[in-house]
C-alpha cells in the first residue's frame, strides 16, 4: 500500500488507532499512516 491509499483507507486506520491504544499502555510511542507506510514500502 501506498501513503494515500492507508491515509483513505478506514480499516487501517482503526487498526493503526487500536494499535496505538496497545503501544501507548506499554509505553511505546505512536505509529502514524507515516510509519505504516514506510514499513510497506519497505516491505514491498
């Protein structure tokens, strides 16, 4: 996926949103459609 398509799209962004409610009660810091979309292109 490309940054425009996880910024539109709904479902990855209530899974990057419940991610980021389970990083931030261990501590860790948020993961933004950024982050994701790096990693997928990084994965790509």
């Amino acid at each position: 996926m490309k940054y425009k398509e996880i910024k539109d799209n709904e479902e990855v962004q209530a899974l990057i949103a419940k991610g980021n409610e389970n990083l931030g009660v261990l501590g860790f810091t948020d993961h933004s459609e950024m982050h994701a979309s790096l990693v997928a292109e990084r994965a790509a």
